[in-house]
C-alpha cells in the first residue's frame, strides 16, 4: 500500500487509555487523521507477561501498517517498555513510543518524593527500571502499582470520586507524605487527573503537581513527521476508531472519553 502525507497515523493502546495522547495529538497536529486501535478483548496489559504483551502489541502494530498508517504511536507505556525495540526493528513505518515522565517530575524541585504510579508490569519492566536508575536520585522515586484503575477508567467512569476506594486503599501506606510530583505513568491515568487530584489532597502533602509522558511523545510524533516529509498539511483530523473488542460497546465510551472535557480537570 503506497503512504502518503494524506496517511492516517496509527494510535495504539491496549485498551482505551492512548486516548489521551490521541487527544494530545489532535491539539497539536489537527491536519493529520488517526486510526485508534484498542487492543480491548485482551486488556489489560498490566497484569500480563512480557511476551504477551510483546506479541499483542506486535500483532495490533501489524494491523495497523496494514490498514495503511504512515506512523504509530505506541501508547501505551507497559507495550512500550515491553518491547519498543522489537516494534521499530519489525514494523516498516516509523514507531513512536511512551514513556513515564519520571525525567520531567525528578526535575520539579523540593524535598519531597516523586510517585511513579503505573501499571505493575511497568513498575517490574527493565527498561522502566533503566530509566529510573537513570535519574539523579533514583531512591526519591516511589513506584506504586495501581491495580482496579484502568479497568474503571475502561468503563467510562470520569468523575474523581469514583476511584476513592481505590485511592484510599492505595495510598494508605504513604498518608500524609510530602510529594513534589506524581508521575501519571498508565497513559489511562491522565483521562482521570481529577480523580489524581483529589486523590492527592485528600492523603499527600506538598506539591503533587502531575506529569504525563503523552505530550512528549506527541512532540517526537510531529519531529519524525517533519523529517520524513510526512506532515500532512490539509487533514482535518478525522478519527476512526477500531477495536479487537465488542466495538457496539465500546464505541460510545471511546466517544465519551475522546470529547469529555472533564479528563482536563484538576
């Protein structure tokens, strides 16, 4: 199939959480088109190992570059700590990935700590870990696996009371630490910066200022677009979405999630 600037880029999760980059992506590239691919009949991802997730994800990429996409966005960052290298080396269009900006909140000045709060597969990966042994105090890092989120979050629910069980339970050993940032490192998690937010105020103390690695990669998107001549300069951004799951169902809750102005608050 002959690529053209007028290609679809490729979004893909393996659920409905890359939807935040996919939204990050339509604010700062509105000319191109997507194709938003959630690998929903096997997510979560989070709790698989790590050759499942590596030959899901590399199954959904191949569905993607056959459906014509000039580009894809692994977002994703439990498929991209498991296997970004195996993706670029067999996929024949430019991959980009994401990863938890744990660079960006290390950088937030103070005494506190910063919270890495991911699924557990990312919290255990090796690359996750190389990028955290990267940092200058890699020991102000607190890496906090969140099992239940991303299964709300795939049900459509947006308000931030909606995850205070989950929240209460979570944060019970750390109540009352001082925290400069909190890494929002499941790119689901930023659809729920409200629930975040509350979260915060109601157990953590200091700053709390949240970060996620989804403009980054978008950023890295526009950068390889540029130099592959590839942006496309009269799209409009149309977007299509495609899931392995129950499409009836989760179309609608892909809609709700795309244009929801409340995954902004907080």
């Amino acid at each position: 199939m002959e690529l053209s600037k007028n290609s679809p880029i490729g979004v893909f999760d393996s659920g409905l959480g890359g939807i935040s980059v996919l939204r990050e992506a339509l604010r700062s590239l509105p000319n191109e088109n997507y194709i938003y691919y959630g690998d929903n009949l096997n997510a979560p991802y989070g709790d698989r190992t790590e050759a499942e997730i590596t030959s899901l994800t590399l199954r959904a990429l191949h569905h993607l570059v056959e459906n014509g996409c000039k580009a894809i966005v692994i977002a994703c960052n439990t498929a991209t700590a498991s296997c970004f290298e195996a993706a670029c080396a067999q996929i024949q269009v430019p991959v980009i990935g994401i990863e938890p900006a744990i660079a960006l909140a290390c950088a937030q000045q103070g005494k506190g700590k910063v919270l890495m709060m991911a699924t557990l597969a990312t919290t255990r990966l090796p690359r996750y870990l190389a990028l955290q042994g990267r940092m200058a105090d890699p020991e102000r890092v607190i890496n906090i696996p969140c099992p239940g989120l991303v299964n709300r979050i795939e049900q459509g629910r947006l308000q931030a009371e909606d995850y205070d069980d989950l929240f209460d339970a979570l944060l019970a050993p750390y109540e009352g630490l001082e925290a400069d940032a909190i890494v929002l490192g499941c790119t689901h998690y930023p659809l729920i910066k409200n629930a975040f937010a509350r979260a915060a105020q109601r157990h953590l103390s200091g700053a709390c200022a949240l970060y996620d690695g989804g403009p980054t990669s978008v950023r890295q998107l526009a950068n390889v677009l540029s130099e592959n001549d590839m942006a496309n300069p009269k799209g409009h951004g149309a977007v299509a979405f495609q899931t392995s799951g129950d499409t009836a169902f989760y179309q609608p809750i892909f809609e709700k999630l795309l244009h929801a102005d409340t995954v902004l608050a907080g």
